[in-house]
C-alpha cells in the first residue's frame, strides 16, 4: 500500500517570511520541491494586468530574491517562454524561469528555481513537470488538500518515479510501463494495465511485466472489451453484488484466473482518456475505500501521460486534435461517434453546395495556328538533289530550302542556244542575198528560240524552292530522301508565319450557349504544363466541326502578354469563365440537361 510522506505546513512556518504568503500555494510549492531535489530555492511569483510581478511563495522560506532574478523573470513575462540562465552574479546556482497558467482561475505565474547544471533534456523535463504539477492548483484551492488526498498513501513514490522515466526516456511508452509496473508493486497487485483512448478507438498501451503489447492475443482484446465498458460506468469493482451489469468483468474475471478487479478512467486528462485495470490475487479483493484512495493517489497523472503523448505526436494530428476539441467543447457534441460526425459534415457540405457560388469554367481543347500559312510545291517533275531545312526550323525569306534536279533543263537550255546560234548565222547569208521570205521566217525562229530559251530559264529558277516569307516548317524533312524522285504539284514544305499565331479553343456543342466574345479563358499546354497563358475569346464562328463523334465549334481566341514559348501545332487544355454558378449546379447540370433531352425524346416532356 501507498504511505504518506507529505506533512502539510502550518501558517506559523511562515510568520517570519518577509511577505504574506499564500498557503495553499506554500503547500503546493511545497510539494513541488519534493518533486525537484536537486533544486536549493523555489520561488513563486504571479503576474499581474499590467504585466509587473509579485512574489507570493517560496521554499525554503525566505529564500534570495535579487534584482537579477526579478530581472530574469520579467524577461520571461515578455517572452512568454521558459528561460535558462548559467551565469547568475554572485550566485553559484544556475536559475530557470518557467511560466505556466492556472486553470481554475486563469492566474498566471512564473516557477523560479535555483539548481545545479542542467542540460537541454532535464530543462525540458522541468518545464514539463511543472506543467504537470500545475493541475495541482486548482484541486488545493477547491479545498481538496495534500493530505486527505494522501490517507491512503502519497503519490511522490509515482511523481518521483514518472520524472526519473521523463528525464531518461521522454516518451509516453516509457512513462505508462513505468506507471503501471510502479502501481502493481505499491499496490499489491499481479497484473495492471492502462490503455488510452484519443475520441476514435481504445488501445492497449501497458501491461505490467511485459516489455511489449500484443493486440492479437485473447487477453488483450478481453482488456479493451473491459476498459470499454468501464468508460460508461467511470468505475468497476469486480466481484460486487451487482454482476449482472458487467458481462465483459465477468469474463475477464472467469478466463484470466479469478482475480478481484478494479478498473477505472483516470481523472485529469481534458482530451484524451486512459483507463486503469488493476488486478490482485482472489484472498485481496478490492473495497470501495481502497478504490476511491488509487483513484485519488493517480489523479493529476493522467494530465502528465496526456502532455506527453501529444508531444510525441505529429504536427497535423496535433492541430487536427486541437481543432477537434474545439468544436466539440464549442457545440457541445464531444461524444458524436464517427458515423454521425461524417453524416453531419456531408449534409452541411450539401446544404452549403447549394448556397456557395463557383466560378463555372468550360473545358475546351486548344490549338495554336499559324495566322499565314503557305504550303510550297515542286514545280516539275525531277529528283531532290539537296535539302537545307526542315520542319521546326525557323526560316528568312529567301533562304534556299531544298533544290530539284535540273541537268536536263539544262541540257536543253544548251541546245536551244545552239539552235539560236544557227538561226543568226542563217540569218546573216539571207541578209547578204536580199532573200525576203527566208528573212521572214528566220526572224520568226528565232522569237521562238528565245520563247524557248526563257521558259527553260524560268524551270532552272523554280528548281529551287526558296523560302517566301519570314517564318517557321510546319512540314517537310528531305536531309534523308536525297535523290528521291518528286512529281509536279508534290508538296515539299509547308511555312508559317513565326510572328503571328492564333488560338483556336473547340467547344463542345452542349456549352456553346454559354460563349460570348470577350470573354477570359486560361490556358495551360502540353508542351508547358508549368504555366498559364490568359487570352480573350473574339468572334464565335457558328460553324461546327464533327471530330471524334462529337460536334465542336471553332472559337479563336487571343493570347494576352508574352506569347513568344508558343510554336504552331502546340496543343493544350482550356478553361473559359463563364460566370458564377452554385456548387452543385455547376457539377451537376450537363446531367440533369442530358435526362431533360431523353425525356424529350421519348415524349415525357
């Protein structure tokens, strides 16, 4: 069993103190520096409204309070954050300020205490267990005092053994393992377990004796079936009179070895709840005065394994906690069970769907064309004697593209100046004998020589296919086809223009009423996925375009800013505003606009 070891002070310990102290916090200090040992002074001061300090308690009694630790605490006022300091003048003891607030009144105060050295881990076990120890406050300034809270034993035996854990380890694991191993050994029992409940589900966290907790077994889902039940009663003594009330107690008690029960849920914790099963031998069982003492004895532990595990949580889990709780406090709804919450989001987030207006955006494939485009042909039949572009490469006008094979235009070119040739010397002896008629006829040879000779001319000059204008290939690769034979009126190259593009958007024949000019659409491209091009709707052509069974119609747009990452042939998705809807109109009216159709179809309407 648990003895005392806390004497209470009377109000004579402090009629030498130099200010008027406070004795339920005296005790409280009291008991906190029992908690520390390695502290020589602990003292107490509140703050007040207008952020200046008062002592009110310290221990021992009139224990040093320079201007260096008043200094140090109103630095810690300002900052609202622990403070550590190793260098305190004139003073071998190393200082830490730690301020924490009441929650019975909402008191703020500042623990002060001059200890040894301490590293980074036992600071932070300090700050922890004085906010720990602050759940104290409320329940002495309630009357509830240290020892009738200790008549049937002190719990300094567990706060000192749950610091020790805190100090070594830091983890909520280590914390109930200590806590249950602790109890079964002060209490005289053979088994204690403790599982904890976050508002979702009940686990099993601790078992006395065993270094690790496995869920499948019988045993421990005989536990969580146990603490399950003692969470709507709050407590259970097992054998009692009444039995017939608790089926899983008794169920436990049958396949477990017949030992006396006691379970309950630890009082102190806010959010969360952890549930103590105590078991001893069948010649011990538990009584009613025994029960209310280990309730009493553990009563602001629970608030200690609470904070630690929600340190060990992650930062999402703890604000979803956070605001969790909140509501729940708020509206009053803590015990909703998960079905009822989600059926409770789903019908708000119906009942806002209807209300909460959504900016309707159409989705629409898009193109960019060329403005000019111009498609540039063999002229003559012949053969690809060299190529200097192709497609994607950005043209001047001029450049010399590709060039056909011309030897045989050549060749005649040859002859029919040779033929010129013979027709000038024919015609000089006509000229030297005055033969009119042959002069005649020469004269008209040789125009058509000349006919034939600039035709010729003008099919060497069309060999070579020049580029018309400043522009990009859309089409057309002959660095690999040298040589290949190509037929008048063969395309060779398609060119467009590199400085003016158009956007064309397809829109679906079922959102086409919903389009006017000028309207705002964002654009995002395949090739560019990364960014957002805004351009303007202008003219709606009425025509529409059957492609992929469904009817589109052609809507150009034009793209605002800086258009110059664009190419021809680029494609991409587009999103036109149309205006503002509600929520569910805008995802649900294409449905309701396809039934509205069919029953048209078939006469309902």
């Amino acid at each position: 069993m648990l003895t005392p070891q806390l004497e209470p002070r009377s109000q004579n310990d402090y009629k030498d103190a130099d200010f008027p102290q406070n004795s339920v916090l005296a005790e409280w200090l009291c008991w906190l520096h029992e908690m520390l040992p390695d502290s020589a002074h602990l003292l107490l001061f509140t703050i007040n409204p207008n952020q200046t300090i008062k002592l009110v308690s310290s221990d021992p009694i009139n224990s040093p309070c320079t201007e260096g630790i008043k200094n140090v605490v109103l630095s810690c006022v300002h900052r609202k954050r622990a403070i550590y300091v190793d260098t305190m003048p004139a003073s071998a003891h190393h200082l830490l300020a730690i301020p924490f607030q009441s929650k019975s009144d909402g008191a703020a105060y500042i623990v002060v205490t001059l200890t040894k050295k301490l590293n980074q881990i036992q600071q932070n076990t300090a700050v922890k267990l004085i906010h720990w120890a602050a759940t104290r406050i409320h329940r002495e300034q309630m009357g509830v005092t240290t020892d009738s809270r200790l008549k049937e034993g002190s719990d300094t035996q567990l706060s000192q053994a749950l610091l020790a854990s805190l100090d070594q380890h830091g983890t909520f694991t280590s914390l109930a393992f200590t806590l249950v191993n602790l109890l079964a050994r002060l209490c005289g029992c053979v088994r204690v377990s403790l599982g904890a409940h976050d508002g979702k589900r009940l686990r099993l966290v601790a078992i006395s004796g065993q270094s690790k907790i496995d869920d499948r077994r019988l045993i421990a889902r005989q536990l969580c079936a146990l603490m399950q039940e003692t969470m709507a009663s709050r407590r259970t003594i097992y054998p009692c009179k009444n039995n017939q009330s608790t089926p899983a107690s008794q169920s436990y008690y049958n396949s477990q070895g017949a030992h006396p029960l006691l379970s309950f849920v630890m009082p102190g914790a806010t959010n969360s709840q952890f549930v103590l099963v105590l078991e001893r031998d069948g010649s011990n069982p538990f009584v009613d005065v025994q029960a209310k003492a280990i309730e009493k004895s553990v009563d602001t532990i629970g608030a200690l394994l609470e904070l630690s595990q929600k340190n060990e949580l992650a930062l999402h889990k703890r604000v979803f906690q956070t605001v969790r709780c909140s509501i729940a406090a708020l509206i009053g709804y803590e015990r909703w069970s998960g079905k009822q919450w989600l059926m409770a989001i789903v019908c708000t987030a119906l009942l806002l769907s209807f209300f909460v207006p959504v900016t309707h955006r159409l989705s629409a494939n898009a193109t960019i064309e060329a403005s000019d485009r111009q498609v540039l042909v063999a002229a003559q039949d012949g053969f690809i004697l060299s190529a200097h572009a192709r497609a994607g490469e950005l043209v001047t006008k001029g450049d010399l593209l590709a060039t056909l094979d011309g030897q045989d235009l050549e060749l005649n070119v040859e002859k029919w100046r040779s033929e010129k040739v013979k027709n000038q010397q024919e015609y000089a002896r006509a000229l030297a004998i005055h033969d009119r008629s042959e002069l005649s006829r020469l004269r008209a040879d040789a125009k058509r020589i000349d006919a034939e000779i600039s035709l010729l001319e003008q099919q060497l000059q069309r060999s070579e296919v020049r580029a018309p204008f400043d522009g990009v290939l859309l089409e057309g690769d002959w660095t690999q086809s040298l040589g290949a034979p190509v037929k008048t009126g063969d395309v060779l190259f398609e060119i467009a223009s590199a400085e003016q593009y158009r956007l064309i958007l397809e829109i679906d024949e079922h959102d086409i009423g919903y389009i006017v000019p000028e309207q705002q659409a964002d654009l995002r491209m395949a090739a560019l996925p990364t960014t957002i091009w805004q351009a303007r709707l202008t003219d709606v052509i009425p025509v529409a375009n059957s492609e992929k069974g469904s009817s589109v119609f052609r809507v150009p747009a034009v793209i605002d800013g800086d258009a110059s990452a664009l190419r021809p042939g680029m494609e991409g998705v587009g999103k036109v505003s149309v205006g503002k809807r509600s929520f569910i109109w805008v995802y649900t009216h294409r449905l309701f606009d396809k039934m509205r159709l069919i029953a048209w179809k078939v006469g309902l309407l």
